[in-house]
C-alpha cells in the first residue's frame, strides 16, 4: 500500500477494465454541466452551496400545484386531508397532513420534539472547502462527510463537542462514502478529466473522462491520504461494502449508477445493470471491477416510459440503480432502481440473484431502502423532485414522494402502506424524503429519516400498515422569498447520537431523549456504512456468565444491616473500561438482573452507585460488574456482607405438669430485638413441632401445649422465623415439662350364671378420662385367659364351654405408653347343668 500521496492528489493511477481499448461496450453518463456551474459559482463567491441529488429526475404533474392557492398558509385546512383515505392505484393508507401542525415560519428557527434534543452544531463555515454536503460515514471516533468537493473529517470523541480536524479537497460529487479496515471509498458520479484531484470536470462526451471511486488510506484517521482510484461504466453515484464471509481481507464495492446519455463517451443505454469491485483491504493497489451484474433481461424488462399507467406518477425510465441497501448477515440487498423496486439474494456475493421486482404507480423515483433489524419488512424511498423541489405542501398528496413500506415474508414483498412527514413545509422548501438508518430500539422498528429542509423525522414502523411520527426536529427555510437547497442529506443514528449531515449548514449533533431510546443511546457499533446494514443486538441485556474467579472490586460499604436499605458505591481504577464505555452492575443467582449502569470517564475510571434492596438477606451478597465492550470475556465482581438484627427467644411453661389428653400448660415464648419485630415463632416437642407460623404480637407468641402431647417428661423449645430479612432467627433453650399417663378404668358385664351349654361371654369396657383407650385387655375365667382388642374402648370376649363349678372372673388392662394400666374387681361366675 502506498501512503506517499499527499493529500488531494493522487500518486497511483487507478487501472482500467473498461477504457475503451479493453471493453468495446463503451457506456457514459449525461454530465450535469448546469449544476457543476452553479456549484462552482457559489463556491468562489462563498454563498451556500447548492445541491441537487438527482437534478435529472422529472417532476410529475402533481408538482405544477404545489404553488396553488393556500400553499403559503402555516396550516393545512382539515378538508384538505382525510385520514384513512387510501391512496389510488395501490389501495393502501397513507400518512396525512397534521391539520394542526403550525409551519415554522421564521428562517431558521429551530423547533423539535421532546425526544429529540440537539446539543451541538459545526457550520458550514467550520468547513469552508465542502460543498454541497452529502452522505456520512464512521469509524470509532470519527465521522467522515462527503461532499461534492471531498470530504470532511470530524473529531466526535466528545459528541456534544465535534471538532473538525481534516477537510480534503478533491472536487466530484456526490460523495457517497464507505469504510472497511483502514480504507474509505468515495464515489464520483462527475465526469472528470482523470481521477487525480486536481483534474478538471469534462463533458460526459470525453474520452478523457474519468468517474467512479476514490480509496483513501485512513490508518491516520485524522490525515486520509488518497491511494487508488476505480474508473467504473458510469460513474459511481451511491456505493454499497458488502464483507467477503470467507476471507476478511476483501470486501465488494456494489456500485450504482443510471445517468445515461447517447452522447456519453462510456455510459450509453442500455445500461441496466451493478458493476462489483474488488478490494483487497491490506493492497488497495489491486482494486478492480470483479464483474458486472445485469439486473434486468427480455424475459424482466426494466421500466420504460410506456410501462408508467395513466394517472399514476410520472415514473423514471429505469437505466440503473440509485441506491444498493445490503444486509450481508441476511443475504439480502434491497436495490432502488429509478421506476424499479427489487431485492436480491447476496448470500453469495460475487452472484447476486434477483428474487422479487417491485413496481408502484405513485413512485416517481425508487431511491433508496432499508431493511427492519429483523428483515421483516422494507422501506423504499421516493425522491420525488430529486430532492431540489418543494414538495411537503399542499397540493402534492401524501402518498407521492413518500416511503412505501413493504412485509417481507421469503422473497415476497407486500405494500402496507405509505409514510410521509405529516408537518407540511414551505413552498422555498426543498422536501422529500432521503437517507437515514435504523435505530437501535429494542422492540421496536423505528427509523430516522432526513427530509432535505423537512428536517429529521423519527418513524415509527413497527405496525406497517399504520406508521407514524413519534419525533423530529425541524427548522424554518433557509429563504422565504427563494427555493435555496439544503437541509439533511442524512441522518443517522450511531452509538449513542444521531448525526445529520446538513447540505448547507454542516454538521448536527442530537441526542434521543427518554427511556424508550435507552437501548440506541448504549448501543456501540464500531464502523458504520450508510448502505450496509448489521444486526443490531443488545448483548448486555443477557445476564453475565461467570466462570472462575473473578478480579475484585472495591466496594464500600463493605457491610451492611439487613432491611436497612444502604447505599452501596463500588468504584474502578483507571484503566479498567474504556472511554465512555458502558459498564453495568449485575445481581447473580438464578434471578439475576441489571441493577445500575454509567458510562466510563476519559481514564477508564468509573463509580457506580445503588441502593441496596431492603429485603436482601442476611450474608454474603456477591454482584458482577460488567463492560459492554469485552462483555463476559472480562467480568469483575464485589461483595457486601449483609448483617442481620440478632433476637433472642426465651419459652415459659405456665406449669411443669400436664395429664395427657388436657391441655392445662400454657406455653409463651418471648422474642426480643432492636426494632419492630416481625414473624412468627414455631414450638416444638425434640425434634417434632406442635406448633408452627404462630405470629408474634406485641414480642410474645403463645399456644396451649396440645392435650396430644406424649407422656413422660418433653423437652420444649421455641425458635423465631423473621417475616423480613432485617431480623435473625434465634431458638430458646429447652424448658422440661412432664406429662403424665391419664389414669384408666376398667368395668366387665357378664351373666353370673349360666349352664354347661352356654358359652360364657364377658363385655369389657375401659375409660381413661377425656381419651378413648386402645389396646388389648384380658380377661381370665378361672384358669382361662382370652385377650381382646378395645374398639372405642370396648371390646366382648366369649369362652368355650365350661363345666359345671363356680369359677372367678378377672379382667387387665395393660395401658399404653400415654394410658394408664387398670384390673377390675374379682366376680363369681356359676356354671350349672
């Protein structure tokens, strides 16, 4: 690579696939003699700097009324617009008027909505040598601005404070810009008398002429130096930089031209068609047309002049494509192709294909695209007026010069509807709608869109079929007694701000304000291409993944009581993040969630600060600190000890003896603490609990010890759950208590006397108090004994036969382990024959 070439010359001259020599397809472009006059002329007597995007384009009839009667009132009348109306032709809705809006009258008063806050400017004196300010592009923390006449660079390190720190003087318009590595290419659509930056405009007739895209070395990003130049068919008025998937070092250069002419030295109809440029990034030396793509055959014609339908627009004759909009991570390109809409499959790059084509009767001219993040739907752009006419006002309906916003679903595009900016302009107002780019919302599709003198508008396309406005910033005319051309050329919105490159004024800076915007405003992306689309993510919303351990944090306090809600800084050192990095603090465990994030200081430092929730527990609380740039790659962690308010528990017995089967102990257990004492105490017999979740009232929680207790002596206790997190549990010590076995009686019912053949039959019954006693009894007749089982404290027990005698009738009662044993009084049994 060569970086000898002082700026603003060229030392190497570009090679030449298609002179004349080496391809007899000649083709040119119509050389746009008046405005490269007019350009010159404002330039040498320092006046604004005109621009005319696409000064061939041709006005369809509507345009004639937009100077009608009413046009130059500061509102529109309600009958005027009708919302719900369908556009003709396509049968779809459209954006209207505000009826309410009141135009900005005063030229130069700025007005914007609340989200939309501009907090710096650099004028169009700041950078003297541009003309006609065009499209932006970036790489860390620069941003690069074509012109007609070069290009600018500015510092944005500080986006509230841009500097200018390098303006390159090297005339061709229209400065369509793109970076890979460290180079940027820049496109010519001017006939010029060779690709030196010196070299004068020539007519498209010359065989000398030269056009197509300059390459400039910025591995000094402040002092561009110009390497190699690309002559192409005709011209290059927008370039795309689509990435080689498989080799890093190369990218393709999609260019776009259509500005044919039959006197043109090269670009002759029919054109119709991409040319592809190679590049290898580390030898831009070796750039050159890689192939020529041709869009359109005799089986899909291109638009012609008889293909426009009656009462539509007054569309383009498609020659070639205004504008290539790539998302290389999707395979898809959308191409605005003049009186053509299509989109191409780029999945491998060197073959597009094209997989659907387009067409709209209220188009006057396909101009650009772009893509939703989830390639969902597209947005086409209609430069009607070729973005030098007035033609926000009455009179020139919504649904001409507006975006039609198409679903994507496979290849298939399906129109939903219209947008256009409802804030009609004045009549010396160029307007209509240009380039812009995706914001980066989480959600949400919302584009920002320049509009020439319309201003910057925030669009709202998440529901295609009904867009709207949800933001803008505006200013009044440049002139309210002549159309003078300015305003944004683009806008767009990159880490954090959105950038407007405005033709006449210079450079704007912008914040988008509020919390629906909080993902854009984070959002980093180190270079940016207007033409090339990237999925947008939002990686730092995904909880960090920790492995080993980690670099630890200071954080203070390093303690904390539980349920007191401290604040807690954590801080680090310089050099830790980078500037203006976004570092976010995290919670861990399975519920792990964001808990405050700021953005680095110059050095790398940062300090963060956050309430502690009052509901933590108590002990070890660990967090995770992370950096948006290196993410998981590089984590950093702190921890608060949480101390819990100890209590103390102590359990009073009302007795030391109970009976089983009553309930005469009372048991209260006594919770003491610093504070309010919220929660609830379980009893417990040993290991077994009689009693849980008793809320504590007034310090105190108090339950009768269960008439079920077991006999013999109990060991009682008494431990304290918190409701919060502020109080620890505590246990008392045992308090012993006896219960004793209730006491049994046992009674028999039997016939005293009973003969020889009657079996002898003994009814038993045994009461222990409140409880109803179980087990065996038994029961003896003389030297007989039959046991039974009490049933609800009876049982019967029948003999065998017995002979004749007088015999003694006994019954025990053994008890059980909570019962007490009992026998019953001696009676005579008489047996006779």
């Amino acid at each position: 690579m060569s970086g000898a070439a002082r700026r603003g010359s060229v030392m190497v001259q570009s090679p030449c696939p298609l002179c004349e020599e080496e391809n007899p397809v000649t083709h040119r472009r119509l050389l746009r003699s008046s405005l490269v006059v007019l350009a010159t002329t404002t330039l040498s007597l320092g006046l604004l700097s005109p621009a005319m995007a696409d000064p061939g384009i041709p006005e369809p009839t509507e345009l004639s009324k937009r100077l009608g009667e009413g046009s130059n009132a500061t509102r529109v009348a309600p009958e005027d617009e009708a919302p719900g109306n369908l556009a003709p032709g396509t049968k779809v809705p459209y954006v209207p008027f505000d009826v309410n809006y009141e135009r900005i009258t005063e030229v130069d008063k700025e007005e914007s909505t609340a989200n939309l806050q501009k907090v710096a400017s650099l004028p169009a004196a700041s950078t003297p040598g541009m003309a006609t300010r065009s499209n932006l592009a970036f790489k860390g923390d620069y941003v690069y601005q074509g012109s007609y006449n070069g290009l600018a660079v500015y510092d944005v390190s500080n986006p509230e404070e841009p500097k200018v720190v390098r303006e390159v003087i090297c005339p061709g318009y229209q400065g369509d810009l793109s970076i890979a590595g460290d180079l940027l290419f820049f496109s010519v659509d001017q006939p010029r008398n060779g690709n030196e930056c010196g070299a004068p405009s020539v007519p498209a007739s010359s065989p000398d002429a030269w056009e197509g895209i300059r390459i400039y070395d910025i591995s000094d990003q402040e002092n561009p130096q110009y390497v190699n130049a690309v002559k192409t068919r005709c011209g290059s008025h927008t370039h795309t930089l689509v990435p080689n998937k498989d080799d890093a070092n190369k990218v393709y250069l999609y260019n776009g031209s259509y500005d044919t002419s039959t006197s043109a030295a090269y670009c002759k109809n029919p054109h119709e068609q991409i040319e592809i440029i190679e590049v290898e990034l580390d030898d831009p030396s070796t750039a050159a047309i890689a192939k020529e793509v041709k869009l359109w055959d005799a089986e899909n014609p291109a638009l012609t002049a008889a293909d426009r339908p009656n009462g539509g627009a007054n569309t383009s004759v498609t020659t070639g494509c205004h504008d290539l909009t790539a998302y290389p991570e999707k395979g898809l390109l959308a191409a605005a192709c003049m009186g053509d809409g299509l989109l191409l499959d780029i999945s491998d790059p060197l073959n597009p294909a094209v997989t659907e084509r387009v067409r709209d009767e209220n188009y006057a001219f396909w101009h650009t695209a772009q893509f939703n993040n989830a390639a969902t739907s597209v947005i086409f752009q209609d430069e009607l007026g070729g973005g030098s006419s007035a033609t926000c006002v009455p009179g020139t309906p919504q649904y001409r010069g507006a975006n039609a916003i198409f679903d994507l679903a496979g290849n298939d595009l399906t129109l939903k509807s219209y947008y256009k900016i409802p804030r009609r302009q004045a009549t010396t107002e160029n307007c209509v709608g240009h380039e812009g780019n995706i914001v980066q919302v989480d959600g949400k599709d919302v584009l920002v869109q320049a509009w020439y003198q319309g201003g910057a508008s925030l669009i709202d396309f998440s529901n295609t079929s009904k867009p709207k406005e949800i933001g803008y910033f505006d200013r009044g005319p440049i002139s309210n007694t002549s159309l003078v051309t300015g305003g944004y050329w683009a806008v767009y919105s990159h880490n954090g701000y959105l950038y407007g490159s405005e033709i006449a004024r210079g450079l704007d800076v912008f914040k988008l304000v509020g919390d629906e915007f909080a993902d854009a405003n984070r959002h980093r992306q180190d270079v940016r291409n207007p033409a090339t689309q990237q999925v947008i993510s939002w990686p730092w919303k995904t909880a960090p993944q920790v492995s080993g351990e980690l670099e630890t944090l200071e954080a203070t306090p390093a303690s904390t009581t539980a349920g007191q809600g401290a604040e807690i800084t954590v801080t680090a050192p310089a050099g830790t993040f980078g500037k203006g990095e976004y570092v976010e603090i995290w919670s861990t465990g399975d519920d792990a969630e964001a808990i405050v994030n700021g953005q680095a200081a110059a050095d790398g430092s940062i300090q963060l600060s956050f309430q502690q929730a009052d509901d933590v527990a108590p002990g070890t609380v660990s967090y995770v600190v992370r950096g948006d740039t290196k993410l998981d790659a590089k984590l950093y962690g702190f921890s608060v000890e949480v101390e819990g308010v100890a209590t103390t528990t102590t359990l009073k017995a009302s007795s030391t003896k109970q009976t089983y089967g009553t309930s005469s102990i009372t048991l209260t257990a006594t919770v003491a603490a610093e504070g309010e004492i919220d929660g609830t105490v379980t009893f417990k017999d040993g290991s077994t609990v009689i009693a849980k979740g008793v809320q504590v009232q007034d310090g105190t929680a108090t339950i009768k010890l269960p008439a079920d207790t077991r006999a013999g002596t109990r060991s009682l206790t008494a431990e304290f759950v918190p409701s919060g997190t502020q109080l620890l549990g505590s246990s008392s010590a045992a308090t012993k208590v006896t219960v004793a076995k209730v006491a049994s009686k046992v009674s028999r019912k039997f016939t005293s006397t009973i003969k020889t053949s009657t079996k002898p039959k003994v009814s038993v019954t045994v009461t222990a108090g409140n409880v109803t006693p179980t087990g065996d009894v038994t029961v003896r007749i003389g030297s007989k004994s039959l046991t039974g089982s009490l049933v609800k404290g009876k049982v019967s027990v029948t003999f065998p036969k017995l002979k004749k005698g007088t015999y003694t009738v006994r019954v025990f009662y053994p008890g059980t382990g909570n019962i007490g044993s009992s026998k019953s009084t001696n009676a005579t049994l008489k047996v006779v024959k």
